[in-house]
C-alpha cells in the first residue's frame, strides 16, 4: 500500500469514529430526561388543547371579562366559595347551572364540583399514582375503582387518548405548582 493510500484509510477510519462518538455524545445528551421533558411539554399542550383550564381552573372576571385565574391553575373549585343549595332543575330544555367560576355544576346528576388537579397530596393528585390516573380515565368511575365520575367531566375524550399522550398529561399535571385547596364531596340529586 503507498503512503499516499495508507494516510487516506486512516484518515477515513479517523473520520468515521467521530462521526460514531458523536452520535454516541448526542444518544447520551438525549438521555431519559429529555424524553420526560418532551412528554411534559406535549402535556402541556394537550391541557391547553383539551380546554382542562376551562373547568378545573377557577374563573374570575378580569380585564377583558371572565378568564380563568391562573394563579389557582388546575386547583378545581375554590374551597373558599361555598354553594348555597343549587337552585330547582330549571324549565327544559333548559338543564344545567354552573358558578361564575365554572367550577361548581349543578344538574340532573345533583352537584359536581372540579377536582384540584395539581401535585398536593392532601387535596390535589399528589397521592394518586399514573395507573390511578389512566384507569381513571378509561373507566369513568373515580380513580378507576370509586363512584361514577359525574358530569360535565369529559372524560371520554380524555380516557380516547393514546398511552403515550395520556402519559404526557399525567407528566405534566406532576410539573405544575401544587395548590392547597380542598374541593367539596359532590352532592346527591335528593339532596340538592
Ligand atoms: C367541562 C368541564 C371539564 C373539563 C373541560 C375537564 N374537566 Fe375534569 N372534571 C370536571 C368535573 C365537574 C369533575 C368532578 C367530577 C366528579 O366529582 O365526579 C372533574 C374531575 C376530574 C378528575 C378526577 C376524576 C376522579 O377520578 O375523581 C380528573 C383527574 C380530571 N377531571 C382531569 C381532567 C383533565 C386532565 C382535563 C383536560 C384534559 C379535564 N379534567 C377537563 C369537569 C371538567
């Protein structure tokens, strides 16, 4: 082999290997943490997309009119606001009433009221594990097991997503700030 060849192989050789420790540096660097990240993010966005806020987020009325208040992000219906017993079903088709806050709803179901989606492990979903989560939403009924979740809970379109987006609504609902805020039991039809 010449020199001339023999400098040009080593010099291929030497090229593929960095190109290889690169591709190793950039697998490493993009470690589980990156995927958690990502799951978050998409979180995010399917909470922003699925309107979670709309309900679970207590609404007050601010410059440019009812808008859900961000700082009591996910943390469902305000314990601080108790209900006076809901009003008798109104005439049809009139059917459901709900609070300027959109957290309490009171229909032919009795009284539901949002759950305080956020980490805290006294009133929020801090104790719940994913699975509770998931089952939750699969089969409508509280933490996959308990009662018939009421209405207007979506949780069939909810429950629809795919493991991987459900993973990443779960993900992110573990990232957001934890807020202390104990949400009413629901109230039975008879009693309303
Ligand atoms: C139209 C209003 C509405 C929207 C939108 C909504 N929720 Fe709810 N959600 C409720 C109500 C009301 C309850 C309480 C139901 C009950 O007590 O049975 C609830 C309860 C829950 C619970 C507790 C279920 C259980 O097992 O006790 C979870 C978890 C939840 N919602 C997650 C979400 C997520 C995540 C989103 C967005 C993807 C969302 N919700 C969007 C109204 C809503």
């Amino acid at each position: 082999m010449s020199l001339h060849r023999l400098v040009t192989v080593l010099l291929v050789a030497a090229v593929t290997l960095l190109v290889a420790l690169l591709a190793l540096a950039d697998a490493v660097a993009a470690g589980p943490g990156d995927v958690e990240r990502g799951a978050v993010e998409r979180g995010a966005y399917l909470v922003r997309a699925m309107a979670c806020n709309d309900c679970h987020t207590p609404w007050k009325v601010g410059p440019r009119g009812p808008e859900p208040d961000m700082s009591r992000m996910l943390s469902g219906h305000p314990s601080d606001l108790v209900m006076p017993a809901a009003p008798a079903l109104p005439p049809g088709p009139w059917l459901v009433v709900s609070s300027g806050t959109n957290t309490a709803w009171a229909g032919p179901w009795g009284v539901s009221f949002t759950a305080n989606l956020t980490p805290d492990p006294e009133t929020g979903l801090g104790k719940w594990t994913e699975q509770n989560f998931a089952d939750a939403m699969r089969s409508g009924r509280h933490m996959g097991r308990g009662r018939r979740i009421l209405p207007p809970m979506p949780y069939p379109a909810v429950g629809g997503l795919t493991d991987a987006d459900l993973h990443a609504v779960w993900a992110y609902l573990r990232s957001i700030p934890a807020v202390r805020n104990r949400v009413p039991d629901p109230v039975a039809p008879a009693a309303r």
